[in-house]
C-alpha cells in the first residue's frame, strides 16, 4: 500500500505546475509540467512567479511545511522549497495549490547541482530547516553548512544575502559556528543555541515543522544561526 501511494503521488507532481525536477546530475536539464524541459536560470521570479519579488530558497524542504508557511507569512515574496524526494515535495506542492499560495514553488534535485537553477544573485536568502546531521567525523563534509555547500550558495546568493539554519543537534550547530568562523567571507549576525528560551527576535522562528515538533515533545533544544556568506 505505501509502495503504490508514493508511486501515485510521483505521477500526480509532474502534473503540478509548480514544481520542476531534475533528473540527471550529470547532465542538468530541468522540466516542469510533463516532463517539459524549461530554463529558468535568472527568470524565476519573471518566468514562473510573475512578478519581481526576491526569491527564498528552503533547501531539503521536506514536506515543503517552512516553505508554504513563509509564503504565507510574507505574500511579497517568493519562496521556493528544493528535496530531492518526490513524494516528500507532493505534500508541499499540493497544500501550496489547495492554498492558491502562487508565492511557492517547489524544486526536486540534489543541492550539490543547485548552481545550474539559478544565476548569480537570483537568490534573497537561503533556509536550511532540520536537514540530515551527519554525526561528526564521517560525513561532515555532506553537511548542508560544510564549506562545499556554501561555495555553491555563494555562486546564487545575492550580495548580503542571509542564510538561516534551524536544528536541535547540537553537534551540526557547533560546526556551523566553526564553519562560518573559519571563513573570512562569513559573518555571524546571531547565534542562539534554545530559541524557545526567550521571545523569538524573527516572527518565522515561530514556524514549526513535523521534525521540531518531535524534537520539541522529546525535550530537545531548538538551535538557530542566521549569516551571511
């Protein structure tokens, strides 16, 4: 039964008009509706939002929670979630469409290749919102704030742009705060290890995921890192 569920909610996103996919990593070419290849390389927010509105990136989105809660939140913008699971983007997608939500969109491929989406600048800011850990020691470097993965948003991000990362594992937290000081391109704009501590200094903390309602109901501190790069 979960088999032929997760099959039918692949074949029901390639009807989505908003969400693109990517199927081949070696050779990037994404399609939409269809399976129609489209290019919207630096005409993303023309292109497909139809408007001039900067653009937030919520990478390994998930079920697109952050992603359709910030387009709520904030209508003069443009958000777009990016997971490499299929099924997990159909949940987003879908509430984004029954919500008439034309703020979000959503992008299936691996963040590795997200510089071939996108041209320089194109991107406002970034969230990364309880993306796998990777305990410390064996894939550190697949960390989504590891320096290879700033590299590439850095090549998308505009000038100034912001990225946030909200997690409970203190570990990836920790690296975080050591990635970002050993990079002189990097600079911290606020740190707080339990944001549940105080009154939230930005009102989006206050949305919560699946993931950190769990984490919260299991007593774990909520963490966040807001920079630039």
């Amino acid at each position: 039964m979960g088999r032929k569920n997760k099959l039918h909610k692949f074949a029901e996103v390639l009807s989505f008009p908003n969400v693109y996919e990517c199927y081949n990593i070696r050779q990037p070419t994404l399609v939409g509706v269809g399976l129609k290849a489209v290019d919207l390389k630096g005409r993303w927010a023309q292109q497909h939002f139809l408007n001039d509105h900067p653009i937030t990136l919520e990478l390994a989105c998930g079920g697109g929670e952050y992603t359709v809660a910030l387009a709520r939140q904030f209508p003069g913008r443009n958000f777009i979630g990016v997971d490499v699971k299929g099924n997990r983007i159909w949940k987003g997608a879908k509430a984004a469409l029954e919500g008439a939500l034309t703020n979000a969109a959503f992008l299936r491929t691996r963040i590795e290749i997200i510089d071939h989406f996108f041209a320089p600048g194109e991107v406002d800011e970034i969230w990364i919102t309880f993306p796998d850990p990777f305990p410390r020691g064996s894939k550190e470097n697949r960390r989504l704030t590891a320096a290879f993965f700033l590299d590439k948003y850095r090549s998308i991000l505009r000038q100034g742009g912001v990225v946030h990362l909200k997690h409970d594992d203190p570990g990836f937290y920790r690296f975080t705060l050591d990635t970002i000081e050993a990079d002189p391109r990097c600079t911290l704009l606020y740190a707080n290890d339990d944001i549940y501590a105080k009154p939230f200094p930005y009102p989006e903390l206050g949305i919560q995921t699946l993931y950190e309602r769990m984490h919260l109901e299991a007593g774990k501190a909520i963490k966040y890192v807001r920079f630039t790069i």
